[in-house]
C-alpha cells in the first residue's frame, strides 16, 4: 500500500509540470503578490549638508495607513494598499539618517509628508503604470515654534510588466531623495541671505541729526533751541510762557548677511517748530533753558532705549516685536519724565528745583555720553 501511494503522488507531479508547462507555452503568467510593505533600501545621497540636519519627519496626510496603490496583474482593477515599513513617517526618517551624514550643530530642519502616493492602473498588454506623487513641506526647528521654509511637489511615473514589482521601491526611494537634493541645493544658496535661515541678529544705532528741513529741529547738542525756532502763535488764555512738543521715531533698515540680521536704526529725537510757541516778553535765557531741557529728556529716553535694546538677546523669529514693544516703553518713560520735570519745577517757576533739574539732566546727559 505505501508503494502504490507513492506512485500516486509521483503521477500528481508528473500532472502538475505538464499543466503548468502547457499554460506557458500559452503565455499564462502567474500573479505577483506585492510584498505586505515597501522597505526603503539604503543608498548613499551625493550630498553632505552643510547648513541643516533633518531632526525629524511629520507625516500630515489624511490617511496615513498606505502610501502605494499596487496592482497584482493587469486583470485585478483593484490595487492593493501598501506601506512603507514602519510607516511612511519612520521610514523617511530611517532613510535620511542612513543615507545623509548629520550635524547637530546645524539649523534643525522638519521634513513635513503633504501627500506621498503610488497609485497604478492596468494598461494593455499585460502592463501596468504606476504614478507616484510626492508633495513635502519644510520647517525650520525652533525651540518654541517653527517656521515654514519652503515647498517640494513632484511627480515620476514608470511602467511594468505585471510579474516586476522591483521597479516600484527604487522609483519612489529616487523620488524621495530628489527631494532632499533639491533642499540641500536650496539651503547652500539662501543660508547666507535669508531671514528665515539667519543664526542671529546684530543691531546698531545712528542719530539722525540733519537739520535742513524748515520746520523738524533733530536734537544735536551742536544745535540748541533759539527763540526763532517757536513759530506757533501762543494759546489763548494758558498760564505758561511757552511750549514745546519734543517726541521720539526711528527708521529701519535690515540686511543679511552672512546669516546676520543686521539691523541699523536711525534714531530720530525731534521738536516741531510749528507747534512751539513763546509768549511776547518772555523770550529770555532762563525760560529757553526750561524749554531746552524738555528737548534734552526726548534726547535721554532715547539714549535708555538704544541700551536697553543692545544689552538684550534678540530672537531671530520676532526681533522686530522687541524693538517695537521697547519703542513704545521708552516713549511711555519719556512722557512720564516730561510730567514730573513740569510738576517738580512748576514749569520753571519754581527757580531752585529747576537748578536741580538742570544739574540731574546735565549728569544723565554726560553718563550717557551725550555731552
């Protein structure tokens, strides 16, 4: 009986190989089962960045359980869903770090996955298309927000025969490191000029003391107040002799370079001619005086703000909010300090307190190295 049995399974062989020889001949061709994922394989990049490292990879998709659509044979309509091994997240993070040498000391960069398919279709012959599609987004890494670099949208498309599945992994790994080509080239020409990318921010001041314009006095100690400079026409019924309105600008000029934010403020402490006015038989030496002094604490708020901002650490991502913010304090401390200048002095009817107030302007000028 065991003799007969194994006969019987010898003529089952011999079946088996005849059908299947006859079904070739035929051109039968039996179905590829796609694998159950994609695995990336390593394959060195001929980059080796020098202005970023990627710290990690975020996958934005809505459906991130598949990133190819792939078809058995030209006669199945519909494909099957693959991913890639780990996740399309993890495994775009695993191929980055095999393949791109990394420094931590470089700008950290997000690499963000907007939309990453294979989809294939059946074509005529017995042969299949696949289309892949990749769009990725990139951010750079800060340590309490991030900022939007820049944007990478392609396309490759190949076509197989329905038995090759080999074709698939390589198009979509090139696909991928195109990508990161592309943003290495992009990163090597925009490092040294682009605020975006800038390490850090220097600022410097100037003092804009041009005093040909007709109406606008600049401060400058090369150019006290004269009684010429009042052109208003004195207030009806006010109790004082005269009156001016100092006040505080700035201009703004950025530039980078070499991954610097320059920033250069002109720095601009001014009185309106227009709106200073004296009353007639009052235009002596001690009223000009009290009149100077308001322009000289316009002068010293300024001077408090130009340190303030130099001793602090600006950040790249909101140096303007800090100059701004800063800006409105400084003039917020000089209009306090106008206040209390005319309420000690009693607008300068109050001679020895006005002798005080000369002394301490003169001594804040002079440490300010203003005079």
């Amino acid at each position: 009986m065991i003799k007969n049995i194994f006969n019987g399974f010898s003529f089952l062989v011999r079946f088996v190989s005849v059908a299947a020889l006859l079904l070739s001949s035929y051109g039968f061709v039996w179905p590829v089962k796609p694998a159950a994922f994609i695995t990336l394989q390593d394959e060195r990049l001929a980059i080796s960045p020098k202005e970023f490292y990627v710290a990690s990879v975020v996958d934005n998709r809505s459906n991130t359980h598949a990133v190819a659509w792939l078809l058995a044979d030209a006669t199945v309509s519909k494909p099957q869903p693959i991913d890639l091994d780990g996740g399309a997240a993890q495994a775009l993070k695993k191929y980055i770090s095999n393949n791109i040498p990394v420094n931590t000391t470089l700008r950290p960069v997000i690499v963000h996955i907007d939309e990453l398919k294979v989809i294939e279709t059946a074509l005529p012959g017995g042969r299949i298309e696949g289309k892949i599609t990749i769009n990725l987004s990139f951010d750079r890494k800060y340590p309490d927000d991030n900022v939007y670099l820049l944007s990478y949208k392609s396309s490759a498309r190949y076509i197989r025969p329905q038995n090759q599945l080999d074709v698939v992994e390589p198009t979509l790994r090139r696909t991928l490191g195109s990508a990161l080509i592309y943003l290495n080239t992009w990163m090597n020409k925009e490092a040294d000029h682009n605020p975006k990318l800038a390490k850090k921010v220097k600022l410097s001041f100037t003092d804009y003391t041009d005093n040909s314009d007709p109406d606008t006095i600049y401060y400058t100690t090369k150019r006290p107040l004269i009684w010429n400079d009042f052109k208003a026409k004195p207030i009806n019924g006010t109790k004082y002799a005269a009156e001016v309105f100092p006040s505080l600008a700035f201009d703004e000029e950025v530039e980078v370079v070499n991954s610097t934010i320059q920033v250069r403020i002109k720095m601009k402490v001014y009185l309106p001619k227009s709106a200073s006015w004296v009353k007639p038989g009052y235009q002596d030496d001690y009223t000009l005086n009290h009149e100077q002094r308001h322009f000289d604490i316009a002068k010293i708020a300024s001077e408090h703000y130009k340190r303030g901002l130099l001793t602090e650490q600006q950040p790249v991502t909101n140096y303007d909010g800090a100059i701004h913010a800063d800006y409105l304090e400084a003039f917020r401390d000089m209009n306090r300090m106008q206040k209390q200048y005319d309420d000690e002095t009693r607008h300068g009817l109050d001679q020895y307190a006005q002798s005080q107030w000369n002394e301490r302007i003169d001594k804040e000028l002079k440490i300010l190295d203003v005079k």
